[in-house]
C-alpha cells in the first residue's frame, strides 16, 4: 500500500472538517457575529475580526494543501509536482501560535474561542499529515 493510498482517509476526514469550519465561520461572520461584538470593547473587538481573518486565512490554505493531497491520491500530481505549488507551503500555519494571553481569548465570545480552538486541532493534524507526506 503506498502512502497516498495510507492517509488517504485522514486527508479525507481533515478536509470535511475544514470545509465544516469554514462554513461555521462564514455563518458565524454574517450573522451571531453581529450581536456578540455589541458588548466588547474595540480592542477586543478589533481583535475578533483580526482572529477571525487570520483563521479563515489559515483554513483556505490548508483547503488548498488538502486538495493538492487528495490529488496526489487520486493519482493528478506526482508528489514532486504537487510540492513545487504555492499551496504545498502551508505558510500560514507557521504563525499558528496565538500572540493573544488567555485574558484577552476570554474575554472573546464563546462561539469565536470554539471555532480558534477547533482550527488550531485542524491545523496541527494538517501539521502532522504535512511532516509525514514529507
């Protein structure tokens, strides 16, 4: 069995829930959202939109890498040919580590510290699938 063929069920997995998560996301943004910043303080405010944008970055970019994934599965892309696409990097998962102290996530509404967590557990299985296709 080869690897593609290995991990073809975790990138499956991995990109359903990072399709889910962005969906959840972008409802979240164009609706509760709304409401929740009406009782935050611009700073914290400014830094919900800020988060919100950095993980919906985050998540693009691992749809992207799980698509080059499945490609190679599928038998698309050479593993050589899929590592020279932009997608391959997973550049925004390096700065994954929350600048933000535990005050300032807590004072965020509950429904935005669940999608961060919930991203942070998608890109290190993302992290871990990349270290071992590699």
């Amino acid at each position: 069995m080869t690897d593609a063929a290995l991990t073809a069920p975790f990138i499956e997995r991995a990109y359903q829930d990072t399709y889910d998560l962005l969906v959840v996301v972008r409802d979240y943004i164009s609706g509760p959202m709304q409401e929740d910043v009406e009782g935050l303080e611009n700073d914290d405010h400014l830094h919900l939109t800020y988060t919100l944008s950095r993980i919906t970055r985050q998540l693009t970019d691992v749809m992207a890498w799980l698509m080059l994934q499945k490609a190679v599965a599928a038998g698309e892309l050479s593993r050589e040919e899929a590592a020279t696409e932009p997608a391959a990097a997973l550049a925004s998962l390096k700065d994954v580590q929350d600048e933000m102290d535990s005050a300032a996530l807590s004072r965020l509404p509950l429904a935005a510290r669940s999608m961060i967590d919930r991203t942070r557990r998608i890109t290190a299985l993302v992290g871990q699938l990349d270290s071992n296709a590699g």
